[in-house]
C-alpha cells in the first residue's frame, strides 16, 4: 500500500518512526528520488518534514494507520 503524509516538525517524524519500529513489516518512505528505511530517526530527520513524502508498506498495524491517518495528505 501507498499513502503520502507531511509530518509538519520534528516531533511529528519522531512520532512516525516510533510507529513504525513497532511494525513487523518492512516500511519504506520516498521523496525525489530518495528512499529511506521509514524506522531510521536518522534517515527521517534527515527529510524537511514540511514535504510530502510517499509511504510504501504491506502489513497492517492500527497503532501506525492511525499515525498514517493522522498526517495524511488531503
């Protein structure tokens, strides 16, 4: 599955990676032409959380679609 999010500040990736190391699938997260593991706080950080950013996952994980849900890009 894709989505895209703005996580809007640091406090919102930080938000994000800790949902996402919970996951016991692989999470990826991509703006241009750049691919990061989405459970890096490094690689995260790395990104201005003010773009948008796509999200590709395949599992399920209510703590994480509600993050996703969250910050989700109308």
């Amino acid at each position: 599955m894709q989505t895209q999010i703005r996580l809007n500040d640091l406090d919102g990736a930080k938000e994000f990676v800790k949902a996402a190391s919970k996951c016991d699938f692989d999470i990826d997260v991509y703006f241009n032409k750049i691919a990061l593991d989405a459970k890096s706080i490094l690689g995260m950080m790395s990104l201005d959380p003010r773009n948008t950013i796509t999200v590709d996952f395949e599992g399920e994980n209510a703590n994480f679609s509600n993050v996703l849900a969250k910050y989700a890009v109308q």
